[in-house]
C-alpha cells in the first residue's frame, strides 16, 4: 500500500507531510512512556509486516499491513508506530520513500483510529457475548485495511486520469488482505483475551 518516489503531484506531497506531520507529532507528545516498549514492538510487527509482497499488476503489489491490530492495541499511538516504522523503511530500504512519507502515514496510519474503536466496542459489555464480539474483532481488523486502501486509491486517483487503472487494482487486490487481516485480529486478539486479557484493557 506504499506508494513511491516520483509518482505524486507536488502539491499532494505537501499535504500529506502537512496533515500527517502533524498527527505524528501529536501522536508522539500523547506517548506515554510506559506504553513505549509496547508501541515499539508493534512498530517492529508492521515493519517486518510490510514486507510479505503480493504483485497487483500495472507494477503494484498488496501486501499485509496489520494497520487494524495495532490500532486496537494502541489507540493514538499507532500513528506512532506506523510513522516509525514507515520512516526507517523508506530510508534504508527506499520503501515507500522520503517525500511520500506523509501521505504514507496517513493512508496507513489513521484508518488504525478506526481499529482501536472497533476494538473498545468489542471489549464492551454490549459485546459481552462470543459472536457479537468476533464479529467487531472481525471488523477491527478488515475495515481500516478497506479505508486505507479506499484513501490511498483516491490518493492516486487525484494524481491524474492515468492512475485511475491502478488505483482500482490496487483497492481490489486489497480486498483479499482486509479479509485476511480480519481473520488475524479475531484470531490473535480472542486468544490475548484468553491468555493475558490485561494487555488489551480487559479483565
């Protein structure tokens, strides 16, 4: 779901490091230090996440993101992690890269805000019972990969009439990912649940 060098309009570029420069900021002042090795970890997950490749076509690929999971545990400070994740893959490995980092970071980081809702409301006492609470993991997991990719297709689409062919693939081919990573958040959040409820908030 990176998107490249060279590929934006120069005004799109200064947006996205305007609007997502400030979110990481915030993000980074709201860190609290206790929750530091926890958002480093998850950092670390997406860093090495980010690396398992899918080819889309039009010289594209999809590839897991976990941009949900990580919101659920983290809140705001998923903005944080993905920033610091998506930072040092675009400078040592021209991942992404330098002058898409903002728009970057918004297209995979703000869509984890919608994670972490998603998550409360599973821990709830409204979702106190086993299939109402499977199916908001469910969705805790696939819906910020649906609107991460949605923004990132709009992204591309603003970029001119040429992008539109790849912006689409790419929203389809994300299609399959958003149902995997659903299936990996209930999964792995049922059994934090089971073995150490406390990480997430819960009793």
């Amino acid at each position: 779901m990176h998107i490249a060098e060279g590929v934006l309009k120069p005004e799109i570029l200064v947006s996205g490091w305007a609007i997502g420069g400030a979110a990481l900021a915030y993000s980074f002042y709201k860190l609290q230090t206790s929750e530091i090795p926890k958002t480093a970890a998850l950092s670390a997950l997406f860093f090495l996440a980010s690396f398992v490749h899918i080819p889309i076509g039009f010289g594209a690929s999809a590839h897991l993101i976990l941009s949900g999971f990580i919101g659920a545990f983290l809140g705001h400070s998923a903005i944080a992690a993905i920033g610091s994740a998506l930072f040092l893959q675009g400078v040592l490995f021209s991942f992404g890269g330098v002058t898409t980092f903002g728009v970057n970071l918004c297209a995979l980081s703000f869509p984890a805000l919608l994670g972490f809702v998603l998550a409360r409301a599973a821990l709830s006492k409204f979702a106190a019972k086993p299939a109402p609470r499977r199916v908001l993991l469910f969705l805790a997991g696939a819906t910020p990969i649906f609107l991460g990719a949605f923004l990132l297709s709009i992204i591309l689409a603003l970029n001119g009439e040429g992008f539109i062919a790849p912006a689409a693939a790419a929203f389809g081919a994300h299609i399959v990912i958003a149902l995997a990573e659903g299936a990996i958040t209930l999964l792995a959040i049922e059994f934090i649940l089971r073995a150490r409820p406390a990480i997430l908030g819960a009793k």
